[in-house]
C-alpha cells in the first residue's frame, strides 16, 4: 500500500475511532475477540489455506472442505466474522486454529496476512472483502470464492456500485458457484468464463456420516416424539410453543426442543416457555430423566443441533418467519426429518426451492400454519418418511460439492506456485 492509501486508512482509522470507543463501552461483547478483529491472527507455517465463513452456517459447511484440504496436506486456518460461527468450529475441529476475520481496513488485514502468510485465501459464500482481498493480490495470495452465492437482489446492489466493486471482483482468482444461475449473475459482475466455474452448494452437499449425540444427551431425549424448533429468533419461540400446545390439543403427546441463534437469548427464551406453564429443562443442566411428554428442553450452547434433528419428527427452522432470511434448511432433512420454514428465505433461495419441490420442505405463513403443520406432520408418521426420502434423493445430486470446491482451490494454488 502506498503513502496514499496509508493516508486514507489513516483517516478512516481516525474517523472510525469515536463510534467504535462508544460501541466498546456499551458493548461489552465487542471486546471479546477485539484483537483477532485488529489483525492478531496465529502465527502459521507458510502455506496454509485460509478459509473464511461469514457465521455458523457457512463455516459448518465448510468443514468438508476444511477435512479435505487437511487430508492432502494442507494446514488451514479458519475465520469466522462472528464469535458464535468461531466458537462452533472450535468444537467440532478443535485442531484446527479458528479466529474471528479481521476488520476490512488496510492495517487490519495486512497484519493477519503477515502472521499467516497462507497459500490461498478461500471465501465461503459471498464474502467480498475489498480491503482483504486487495492486500491477498498484493501478497500474490490468490483468492477463491467457493460455493458462491450471489441472489438476484445482491447483484442488483452490487451493480450500483460496480465502479468501486470492479478491482475486487477483477482480483479473485476463481469462483466456484453453487448454481449455473449463481455463476450467471457472477458474470453479470465481470467475473470472466476463464475464472467462472460451477462446483456446487456446500450447504446442499449429504455429510458423509450423521452427526451422533452425546451420551447424555441420547439417554435424556429417550423415546418421546419431538418437535424441534432449531436457529430460532425473537418472535420465533413463541410460534413454535403455540404449534406445540395445538399438537397436544389434536391428541399428539410429544416434546418440544428450542435451539435459539443465539445461546444468550436463553434466559428470555426460558421465561417464554415457562409463562406458558412448560417445565423448562436446559442443556447445560440435563439431569438424568428421560424428557417427558409436554417438556421443554432448551439448547443453550453451542453444537447440539444437528445430531438433535436425528431424533426429531418434525424440524421448524428459524430467521424464515422473521426476516432474517432462513438459516440451514437442510440440516433437517440430512438428519432425516421433514423441515418446516417461515416466508422469509432470500438466504436459502435454491434450498427452499429444492425441498418444496421434492415436497421434503413445507412453507407456512405465520404461527397458525405453523401449528397446522406440526400437527399434520406428527401425525402421519408415513407420509413424512416418504417426503424425507423424496427430500434426500433430491440433495444426492448435490454430493461432491466439497471435491469440486477443494480442485478449484489446488488448481489455484497450482497456478500460482507456478507464476
């Protein structure tokens, strides 16, 4: 970076400072973390893979990815823009080094890349960083997006400001697209047929093992039917305790589990539950009994999730009835459940599709067709095999996502150890 661009981040530096102090003293969990945002990544051998997911979703979808590259060798670092995302991958990787990204500022990246000095910088999604990715092509890092998403909406975002996106998206090594209408709307940016390849949905890809519940766990979920209501947001919670309490009306005994986003809204969603005369039992204290009929167990850490859905009968997953744009929607449907969702899954355009299209998926509206739903689906145990069986046939194209990803990163590698 030259004494120009010195002297712009200099000053964004500086025009930055005010609001961030304030937001220090009044969020406390800014704090935590804060050096890893300002550049203070672990220092690595030479020639790692760095690999960046923006939160839990994409991180956990990388993890193939992430077994893949160690599998031939590689080293990898993980990143997270969030501390929740980074805190799941520390749990289910725990060898592999996993830091929260730093801040898109010229300083901030510049000393993450001298502390790592990775091979490859590889971008989960969208996450088009123009500051990190500038500092990579400096460093002769070449940078790949893999399973790319780019909606209809954000490209028409990204078109508003293309005279200032157009170096970053001109400095990406590759992209590897999660669909053919992905890689359409990537070209539409300027990203060229000769870096422009479609690998696939890391999201959509079947794991190669089911995820397995802990002992405890497995013993305290027993046999009773359970509704799961996973990723779960303000407003959420409530709808899935009115869908519960219809299900117990229309004669279906069964228990309910909250997996809210966010583990520090426990204590809120636990008062929910229990105005609504639920006995409450929480993960991090589970007791040995066996989860009865019209109890509530609450999820209130991190990584139980997806080895949860394995035992449920009917998944509802949430940031789909309030916008926040659907989480993992086929999480469920791996594990073997048939997935309920909100309206609002501009996040999991092509997943929603899939599953609605296969019948493996059900939108419902709002908290009434919720409780419709739930009770439909409890009580026709057949049918809902038959649209997880449909729901899994349709994600089995999907498979090798991970591998197509993983060539295009070595191919980039390989093309650059060769320049």
């Amino acid at each position: 970076m030259g004494p120009l661009g010195h002297s712009l981040a200099a000053l964004a530096a500086l025009a930055g400072l005010p609001a961030g102090l304030a937001g220090l003293a009044l969020r406390p969990s800014w704090r935590r973390g804060l050096h890893e945002r300002l550049g203070a990544a672990p220092r690595m051998v030479p020639g790692a893979l760095w690999i960046h997911g923006a939160s839990v979703g994409e991180i956990l979808a990388a993890v193939p990815l992430v077994d893949l590259a160690l599998g031939a060798g590689f080293a990898v670092l993980a990143s997270t823009t969030t501390s929740t995302g980074r805190d799941v991958l520390r749990g289910v990787r725990p060898l592999v080094p996993a830091v929260l990204a730093p801040l898109d500022h010229p300083w901030c990246v510049a000393g993450a890349l001298a502390r790592v000095r990775p091979r490859a910088l590889v971008l989960v999604e969208t996450e088009l960083w123009p500051c990190w990715i500038a500092a990579a092509a400096e460093r002769a890092v070449p940078v790949v997006v893999v399973s790319g998403r780019l909606s209809e909406r954000s490209l028409r975002r990204y078109r508003r400001v293309l005279p200032l996106l157009a170096p970053t998206i001109a400095r990406l090594a590759a992209v590897g697209a999660r669909s053919p209408a992905d890689a359409a709307r990537f070209a539409a940016l300027g990203v060229t047929q000769q870096r422009l390849h479609v690998t696939g949905d890391l999201k959509l890809e079947p794991a190669s093992t089911p995820p397995r519940l802990s002992g405890d766990l497995a013993r305290v979920l027993g046999e009773v039917p359970l509704f799961v209501a996973g990723s779960t947001h303000e407003g959420e919670e409530a709808a899935a305790l009115a869908a519960f309490s219809a299900a117990e009306r229309s004669g279906v005994a069964a228990a309910l589990v909250l997996a809210p986003r966010q583990p520090s809204r426990a204590d809120v969603v636990a008062r929910e539950a229990e105005r609504c005369g639920r006995r409450v039992r929480r993960r991090s204290a589970l007791g040995t009994q066996p989860l009865a009929a019209g109890e509530v167990l609450l999820l209130d850490g991190l990584g139980d999730l997806a080895a949860v859905y394995t035992r449920a009968r009917v998944a509802f997953v949430g940031g789909s009835l309030v916008d926040f744009g659907g989480h993992n929607l086929v999480e469920p449907v791996h594990a073997g459940v048939p997935v309920l969702f909100g309206p609002f899954t501009a996040s999991a355009r092509e997943a929603a599709a899939l599953l609605l299209d296969c019948g493996a998926g059900r939108r419902v509206c709002d908290a009434d067709e919720l409780s419709r739903a739930v009770c439909d689906t409890l009580r026709d145990e057949a049918a809902a095999r038959t649209r997880v069986d449909a729901g899994r046939r349709a994600l089995e194209a999907h498979r090798g996502s991970a591998a197509r990803a993983f060539e295009l990163v070595r191919d980039c590698v390989a093309r650059a150890g060769a320049g």
